[in-house]
C-alpha cells in the first residue's frame, strides 16, 4: 500500500498542476540574490526538514548553513505577482523554477532581488499539452509480507553472480539487508512498480514511504518510464531462486525527475529538486542513474571541459546531496564506445560514487563509460555487474539488461547495507570504505576505476579506519565532537568522563550509545589546553587526549 509522506509543504512550493497551451511558454530557473528577511532559520530546522534529515546531520556533526533554509516566501510571492507560474523552488540554489513567456520573464528579471537565471536562457520548452494517463492503485494487500519471519533468501538464483561478486551473501550472512535504512530513487518512472509481484512485499510492509514525479507535478509515479522500475527491483526485489536484491528491506522514495521522451537542461533542474525532497525527507542514499552530455539543442550541450565536478547544475546538486550527508550513487554513463566516451554528470563529482559496468567476470563493459574527470580525478569510482543484469520488468518476469544505470543501483544497495552495518560511520566514511574495497584501488584506472568493491573488504577497512575515532581534535568552543565507536552496541549505556591533566573531573554525563554520537562541550567554557576524555560501559571503555584551542 502506498504511504506518501506529506513532507512537500516543508520542502517544496507546490502549486496546482494545470496544462499549459502557450507555445512561447518556456520554464527558466531563476536565481535569487539572498535570503534576507525570511521567515524561516537554520536555529528552527523543524520548519523545513523531517526529524529524521535533522539526525542524519547531527550524527555526522554536519551543521546547517543559510543553504538549507527555503527560499524567501515575499520573492516567491512577487516572482508569482510579475505573472510567472511558480513551479518549485529550490533551497539549494536559492531559486525559483518558473513558467512564462518572455514578456513577463523580463518582469521577474527586473526585480531587485533576482540575480539572473541558471545558464542565461530557458531550461525547456512547455509542452502544450500532456497525455495524462490515470495513476494506478497499489495492491491493497494487508495480509502479512511473505517475507515475515524469515532470515534471508534460501537461494539467489539466477541473480546469484552479481550478488556475490560485490560480496552481498556475506553482507545478508551478517543480517543487513537495509533494515531502517532510506533510499531515494531519482529516475525516468517506475511503471506498473506497485503491481509487480517480485516487489509487493514493498508494498505489503509499507517500505515506499513517499513518491513524487517532478515532470508532471503529481505524486503518481506509476504509469510513466519503467526505467527506474528495473532499478528498484536489482535493489529490493524478491523473487525466491530468480531476483534477490541487496537492500529488499530498506525503505525507498520513488522520485521522477526526468522525461524519457526528450533530452532538456529542465531535467538537471529537477534532478536538483529531486535531491532536496530526499534530503528533507531524511534519506540516507541516493540512486540515480541519470547523466547528462548532449541536449535536444545542441547548443546547450556540455562539454569535456565542463566535467570538472561543479560547473554543471546536476553536478552541483550532487555536490550539495553528498554535503548534506547522504551517499549518492551515480551511473558512470554508457558512452564508451561512442564518440563522447567519458562519463556524464553527476558522475564527475568528488563525493560521489560513479559506477561503471563489468560482466559477472568482472571484464569491462565496452558501453561503460571511461574517466578521468576534465581535472584529472579518478573516475569512475567502482564498477559492477552491468552486463546481463539480472531485473524484474514492467511486465512481471524476471529477465536481464545491460548498462551503467543497472550496477549503480547494486552499490547503492551494498552501500545502504554497509551503513547498515555502519551506523556510526559518516556518509563519506561509507564512500571512503567502499573505494578502499575496490579489487584494483592500488592500481587505479581510467576504465575500472578502484575496481569491484566487496563487502568483506570495505568492512574490514572500516573496522580498522574507522573503529574508534573523536573529531575535530583540536577543537573550539564552536565545535561539537563527533564520537565513532564502532564495536560499541546500541541501545546500552555509557559514561563519558572529561578531566584535566591533573586528573581533576571536569564533567560528567550519561548516554545511551545510540545518542553518544555527537557531545557538546562548549557550556563548559573550557580553557585552552590538553584534557582526557572518557568514555566508558560494562564492556569497554577508551580515553583520549583532547587539545582545546
């Protein structure tokens, strides 16, 4: 049964979908000079972000900035005022994503708080019309999930090979499969998803917690593409002895932010609005197997050069996803046999993972496309199994496909099960562990990357990384620490100790050790100087030097 969370009024200015005629009607991003005067601030977090977003910052110490807070609703107001039709606006950009002729796009442009628009000219044509087919309905199936009880799957079947060659069997053996875990799907559509039998224990257990399609501005995602159907079901499918996927008990979003029909900069910009839904939301990773190079304009095409990890806006999106705290997963592109080659945006941004595709041998696919990026980076990051994919299709049978948009989905799925296994990791940690597990990351290249990653790997780096660690250190009075302690269960209690050099107790505090995550020192108004901290519970207990600056 579909849950869609009604987060939107938080994350989004929506406004009711109507169907255009005007031919000249084009949409533009339009850009704003700051957020002054606004309604909304980064000490009240809960205005514009779920409880579950504001603990993926607080975990990984990750503070709000001006970025985060919604754009000003009086620009919005006098943007509407001109005679523009707002369509979304974006907290990221600080924007505002408009329909108008060119008339009253001079209006907005004229108004003192706009800056300009993304890229000086429109990002898509409006169609006059949409053939707006009639959303589908869930199974409304209320009996317990077939899934109910069990430990895992007794058999991966045909999907067997994928599976193991990034080292899912010994994640399941550990008991991770994506459980309390979130996901966003950024993707073409997800027709027929809601009916398929190797997905309905999705449905059964309530795991699609929210669906949007940024296209058509409706929350139907069903009746469109099926591309981002096969993505979801190489990650949470289950069908016994044929499909198993590696994160079948995360939680997912099912987000449309590209129309399959056409090839516009339109979708970037959704993309962009695609990332804030899942980052308000409180997602953990994003999958997207979207990429851009060449447009249905040429003259809007991207350029080698431009692979540098910030000068598109998808690639700037991802930017901000990733420094939001999410693990974003892209597609490396399917360009390698082409005149074009290298890998299309998002996938040369630093702070994400971008995949190319091997067969089950773990021999190059001749599509996948090759690094580096235009400034010399490594890329892709890791590949996997991208040819002969086993994945459910819009049909309901079980079948295979070939391209980078299909080994995408199982990293993010080996990485969903890794912070699994993780939780205290941050999410470049996870990104961190995961290149470190790469079959070749000594030997780095332009076609595999770091390699194959797998999960017995990535976790014993972590282990050995990550184990315990107390950050910043030195650290201010501005600073919160940031405590990782891996081996340390949850759900137990600790003590945390600080005390000087002399051995005088300064402080002292309980915890539960799923909150420890983060202290707060600066009431303490600490002189500068060194001091131990403590921590401490019936089974461990570690000390370290702490610099006050």
């Amino acid at each position: 049964m579909k849950k869609t969370i009604l987060l939107l009024s938080l994350v989004l200015t929506l406004v009711t979908t109507e169907i255009w005629a005007q031919t000249t009607s084009r949409k533009y991003l339009v850009l704003l000079t700051d957020k002054a005067n606004s309604p909304y601030s980064i000490a009240r977090p809960e205005q514009f972000l779920s409880v579950r977003s504001i603990q993926r910052r607080n975990k990984q110490n990750i503070a709000l900035t001006e970025r985060d807070l919604p754009v000003n609703p009086s620009y919005v107001s006098a943007i509407r005022a001109a005679g523009a039709t707002v369509w979304f606006t974006s907290r990221w950009s600080n924007a505002v994503l408009i329909q108008s002729d060119e008339a009253t796009l001079a209006k907005v442009q004229a108004l003192p708080f706009v800056k300009g628009i993304e890229n000086n000219r429109a990002l898509g044509n409006v169609r006059a019309s949409y053939t707006l087919s009639p959303p589908t309905t869930a199974t409304q199936n209320r009996s317990a999930s077939k899934l109910d009880g069990m430990e895992g799957p007794t058999s991966y079947g045909i999907s067997t090979n994928q599976l193991v060659q990034i080292g899912v069997d010994k994640m399941h053996e550990k008991g991770f499969h994506g459980e309390g875990m979130l996901v966003a799907i950024l993707d073409a559509g997800f027709r027929n998803a809601n009916t398929m039998p190797y997905l309905q224990h999705l449905f059964q257990d309530n795991k699609i917690v929210g669906t949007y399609d940024f296209v058509r501005k409706e929350s139907s995602v069903y009746e469109d593409d099926s591309h981002g159907l096969n993505v979801l079901s190489i990650m949470a499918g289950y069908s016994e002895s044929q499909l198993i996927g590696p994160a079948y008990r995360a939680s997912y979003l099912l987000l449309r932010t590209e129309e399959g029909g056409s090839e516009m900069p339109i979708e970037e910009a959704n993309w962009l609005l695609g990332a804030e839904y899942a980052d308000s939301t409180g997602a953990d990773v994003i999958n997207s197997s979207l990429g851009y190079t060449t447009f249905d304009d040429p003259a809007q095409n991207h350029t080698y050069k431009d692979l540098d990890g910030q000068t598109t806006l998808v690639s700037r999106a991802a930017r901000w996803a990733s420094e939001a705290g999410m693990v974003v997963v892209v597609s490396a592109g399917n360009e390698g046999a082409s005149n074009w080659k290298y890998i299309a945006p998002p996938a040369d941004v630093a702070t994400v993972l971008a995949i190319g595709a091997v067969n089950v041998e773990g021999r190059k696919a001749s599509f996948s496309s090759f690094g580096p990026t235009s400034d010399g980076r490594v890329k892709p990051d890791l590949v996997a199994t991208g040819l002969g994919t086993v994945l459910g299709t819009p049909g309901g049978s079980i079948a295979t496909g070939n391209g980078t948009s299909f080994s995408a989905p199982l990293v993010a799925a080996l990485a969903t099960g890794l912070w699994q296994a993780f939780p205290r990791l941050s999410a470049q940690q996870i990104i961190e562990s995961l290149r470190q597990s790469g079959s070749q990351y000594g030997t780095p290249d332009a076609e595999l990357g770091y390699g194959i990653p797998h999960f017995s790997r990535a976790s014993t780096f972590a282990n050995e990384k990550f184990s315990f660690q107390i950050y910043p250190n030195p650290f201010t009075d501005a600073d919160r620490l940031t405590v990782l302690w891996n081996e340390l269960p949850l759900n137990q209690v600790m003590d945390a100790t600080l005390t000087s050099v002399t051995g005088q107790v300064i402080w002292k505090q309980r915890y539960s050790t799923d909150q420890v995550a983060n202290l707060t020192l600066s009431p303490l108004r600490l002189a500068p100087g060194m001091y131990f901290l403590t921590l401490s519970n019936n089974a461990a207990q570690r000390t370290v030097k702490l610099l006050k600056q």
